[in-house]
C-alpha cells in the first residue's frame, strides 16, 4: 500500500452516489450495446442538455452510474486502457452474461490482456473500441483465478 494511505474510504467522501462519463464517438450504437445487449437499465436520457446529448445506465441502480454522451466530431474519445469490468460469481454467470452479445454478432477478443487472460475473464468491445470485461470472480471478495492454480 502506499505511503499514507490507510485503506480506508475517506471520512469526508461519503458519496450518496457515484457517476463517471464517457464520450462516445459511435453513441447510438454504444447506448444499444449496453441497454440491449449487456442489459443494463437506462435511468436518464437527455438531450440539448448545456449542448450535450447522453443517457445514464444505472449499475445496477442510481447509487452508481455510467453516463455516456454523444461525443463533438474530431478526435477519439477513447483513451488506452479504459475498461469497464463486471466482476461476477463464476464462469457459468460469466457465459450467461455474454450470451446476447454473441447472439448479437459480436465477438470475443481472441487476444485479451494477458491478466484477464490467465484470470479467465472474458473480453468485447463496445462501438467505440473499449473493453468490456466479464471477470468470473468478485475482487475483494474471491482470490484471483490464476493465484490459485500457481497456489500462491
């Protein structure tokens, strides 16, 4: 752990709620991704809003939210390495999350991170090239995959 850190959640950073965005340089067909095909429920929508268009998602409610918004023409909006990461309770809810987004014609990156690799997490990508990860264990509740067939 780093110097000065205890581990602990801030005192004074109790959110009620916590919300990050992104821009989407292919927004309907990210909002699609994500409400159809990975399922998640759309708590706004907006439009005109201070000249942005975007919608929230809900994970899996309104105490943590995902807002993605209709990216201005020019430049990427996708950074290197941004990942959104479902951690869930095993390979059978992993397969059963990923299902309608094979149904859909989309594909697995046959060639993921080396850690979700040997993690055993499966890898797509949305309409604007970033990863969506499906991770069959719960960090900080389960150890990782690989930790235990090294036996660390």
């Amino acid at each position: 752990m780093a110097k000065g850190t205890t581990g602990q959640w801030p005192e004074h950073m109790r959110p009620g709620a916590l919300r990050w965005a992104r821009a989407s340089d292919h927004y309907d067909e990210t909002i699609a991704f994500y409400r159809d095909l990975i399922g998640l429920p759309v708590v706004d929508e907006f439009a005109g809003s201070y000249g942005e268009d975007g919608t929230i998602f809900g994970l899996p409610d309104t105490g943590v939210q995902m807002e993605i918004v209709r990216a201005h023409r020019g430049g990427s909006s996708r950074g290197a390495f941004d990942q959104l990461v479902f951690y869930l309770d095993d390979a059978d809810a992993v397969a059963l999350a990923t299902r309608p987004l094979s149904e859909g014609g989309f594909s697995a990156d046959p060639v993921p991170h080396d850690y979700w690799a040997a993690n055993g997490a499966v890898v797509y990508r949305d309409p604007d090239g970033r990863d969506v990860v499906f991770a069959p264990w719960v960090y900080g509740r389960d150890p990782e995959p690989a930790e235990n067939r090294s036996g660390q």
